[in-house]
C-alpha cells in the first residue's frame, strides 16, 4: 500500500485479503470531513487448486465474494455463472452441475469434456447491472504439466511425497515443498534442500506422521509448481485417552479424517465401522452403539464385554473402494489378572512387615532383659512339671511336689 500525491491509497495486486472498510479523514481549523469506500473481491479458483483438467477429470469451481462484513450476506442468485454464449448456468445440464449459491460463494461443477477448452464466467449482479465478473478457462486438451496426487495415511505411517521432476535436467537444490494446513488462509511452511527432508528423488519426507500433517504440499522447481499433493491422516483414539478396559466399564472410539479444507465437508456414511466378521456396524447390537458420523468424525461406544477381546476397523470408503482402514484391539481380559497380580503382591509385602515388625520387638525384648539382669544370671523359669497332690490343711498350708529349686538371689528370706 502506499499513498500518491493526491493522497489516494493504491494497492497493487491484491488479494481476497485486502477486502474490507477503508476510511480517511481531513481535519481543518473549521470541521472535519472524512470518506469511506467498501472494497470488494471477486475469486474463482478450482478445487483441488493446481487441477489438471486434461488428466483429473471433473473440476468444481469456486466463485466467492469478499467484502466487509457489516454489508451482511450477499442476497441470493446475486452471484451467478455463465457460458461462452452468455447462458446462465442453472441445476445441471450438458457438462456441468450447479451447486447453488450459499452466501458470497458460488460452485460449479464441470464434467470432463476431452478434447475441449471451456470458458465459465462468474458474475457478481445487482439488478440488471453486473457491477463485476471474473472468467476461468478450463483446457482438457492438454495437460498443465501440473501432477495431482491424493493420499490416505494412518497416524504413525512414515510417508514420501513423490515429486513430479526431471532429475536429468536439474537437481533437488532447484526443488522447494511448500505445506500449506490450512489452504484458505496464507500461512504456510517452506522446506528447502537444506531442510534435510528430502531424499535423493527430490520427495518429500515426513517420518511417524500425526494429524497435524495432513493438508496441502506442493512442490516448485525454479518457482514453478510441478506437483500438488493432498495429504489425509486417519487416526483413532479412545475416550477417555488411557482407558483400561478390562476395569473401567464402557469406552468410545473416535475415528477422525484430518484433511484439506479444499475438500468440503465428509459425506455422510463415508466413515464406517465393522467388526471382527467385517459386518458394519450400524445402530445399536451385541455389545456396542453406533454414534453415527459427525461430518469427518465417527464415534463407536463399545459395551464393557468381561473376559473377551474386540477388535474394530473404522474405514473410509467412496462407492465401493476403501480408501483406508485403521484397527482397534479392545482387551477385555488382560486388567482382571494384572489386578490378581497386584492383590498378591500386596498381601504378601503386608505379611513381610508384619514378621519385620516381630523381629524387631523380638530383639528389642532381648536387650530389655540383659539390662535388667547385669550378672548374667540365668532367667527366672517357674515350670511346674507336674501338679501332684494340692492339699490345704488347717493352717492354710498349700504343699507341692516337684517345686521348682530358684536361684539364690531370688529365693525368699520370709521364713
């Protein structure tokens, strides 16, 4: 942005960004006057973004309008599509599908049409007037040199991003991967040849892959793209995260696709479950209840099964194909034994301390006792062998046999 001698703010070549409310004001000795202008953005960009028309097939096109927000929605059919020959684009007819209009964005849908060039143009109207539109010419007759790659991965998988280069003409110090998360927004993630993420094929890399991975890569040579690559991740994890199964009753999988925000919302029943049998699991049955799928998320709540092992596969499939898979092994039994285990173990250190503690009272008693006898003289032992003849006579004198000699020191002097 920079301000000309007439005080006009130019911004060159913009983007959806620079949409929004701008204001300036000049103040005087006498008021103060001021001028606001309203900055609109018309887009059109395909999805997947670098699409090769002749080689990908089928290509949507998003028409959006960006502008200030206190303007409110855009009213609808307010952005509408056109042909070469100026017909609006309505539903679905020959070679393309209309996704309708929601908000200030605007899909199109155009079917492959080999040996073809087509031109679509989007138009933003007010009344009978077009205030602006923005034309895409799509080529199926040839290729844009551009390769397009989707891939599927678990969490955990080590992955190589495969580039599209000619390493006969060049090497991978002309190559740089951008990662872009978020493709919606322009924060990204370059890595270049000293980065040390790339391999001898000039392929990206990434080793123990988690959710964050997933997103939008693409590959330049001497700032050219030459590959586009859309990464998924599949991960599944119970809830809650250290749940023990064989103790703590009932746990809920959540099996999650992490992807490129290009691709739209998950369809509907495109994330499965099935069990040991590969029978889907729908609803509520033997053992477990189905939370169904929350646009990219399916939940599975398995009942607590005593003494039993369940394993469960969450995949994602389109038509007939799955895409991938990802197992859960819930052990039931494994938690009883290590719960024996440690009852056992407590019981017998409990006993241990308790002959400790003995020992211990033991030795002390001992050295009690050779305290208070200092002549070392024998302990005072009364046994009585054997009670013979007990006989009181009348002066009260009771007469034992076998008594017991004592000690000198002990005997009594009472006579």
């Amino acid at each position: 942005m920079r301000l000309i001698s007439d005080c006009s703010l130019i911004i060159n070549n913009i983007t959806a960004e620079d949409a929004g409310y701008y204001i300036t004001g000049i103040r005087n000795t006498v008021s103060y006057s001021y001028t606001s202008v309203y900055l609109s953005v018309l887009r059109v960009s395909p999805s997947p973004p670098h699409v090769d028309p002749g080689r990908d097939g089928d290509v949507t096109l998003h028409c959006s309008l960006m502008r200030y927000s206190g303007l409110g929605p855009c009213e609808q059919n307010s952005i509408i599509w056109v042909d070469e020959r100026g017909s609006v684009l309505l539903g679905e007819g020959d070679g393309f599908v209309s996704g309708g209009q929601n908000n200030c964005v605007s899909d199109l849908m155009v079917k492959h049409q080999r040996r073809s060039k087509r031109r679509f143009t989007c138009q933003v109207v007010e009344g009978d007037r077009v205030e602006i539109d923005a034309e895409y010419t799509l080529d199926f007759t040839a290729g844009t040199g551009v390769r397009t790659i989707i891939l599927y991965h678990r969490v955990g998988d080590d992955v190589a991003l495969q580039n599209n280069v000619d390493l006969s003409s060049s090497n991978c110090s002309d190559v740089e991967w951008i990662y872009s998360r978020d493709t919606s927004s322009a924060s990204h993630e370059e890595f270049g040849s000293g980065a040390g993420r790339m391999d001898r094929n000039c392929s990206l890399v990434i080793t123990n892959i988690t959710d964050g991975d997933a997103g939008l890569y693409e590959s330049r040579l001497r700032d050219k793209y030459n590959t586009v690559v859309y990464l998924s991740v599949l991960t599944i994890s119970p809830s809650p995260p250290d749940v023990d199964p064989g103790n703590d009753g009932d746990v809920t999988l959540h099996c999650s696709l992490v992807r490129d925000r290009y691709f739209g919302p998950c369809e509907q029943n495109s994330i499965i479950w099935v069990d040991e049998t590969g029978s889907v699991l729908l609803g509520e049955g033997d053992g477990f209840v189905s939370g169904g799928q929350n646009n990219c998320v399916s939940d599975l709540m398995v009942k607590h099964q005593r003494g039993s092992k369940r394993r469960f596969t969450c995949q994602v499939v389109e038509g007939d194909r799955v895409e991938i898979d990802a197992e859960y092994m819930l052990d039931f039994t494994d938690s009883s034994l290590t719960n024996t285990r440690l009852i056992i173990g407590w019981v017998v250190r409990g006993l241990m301390v308790v002959l400790v503690i003995i020992a211990t009272l033991f030795v002390l008693y001992r050295i009690k006792v050779k305290r208070n006898n200092p002549n070392n003289q024998p302990d005072v032992q009364l046994t009585m062998y054997q009670y013979m003849n007990r006989e009181e006579d009348d002066g009260g004198v009771v007469n034992y046999e076998n008594d017991v000699d004592l000690p000198a020191s002990v005997r009594s002097t009472d006579q």
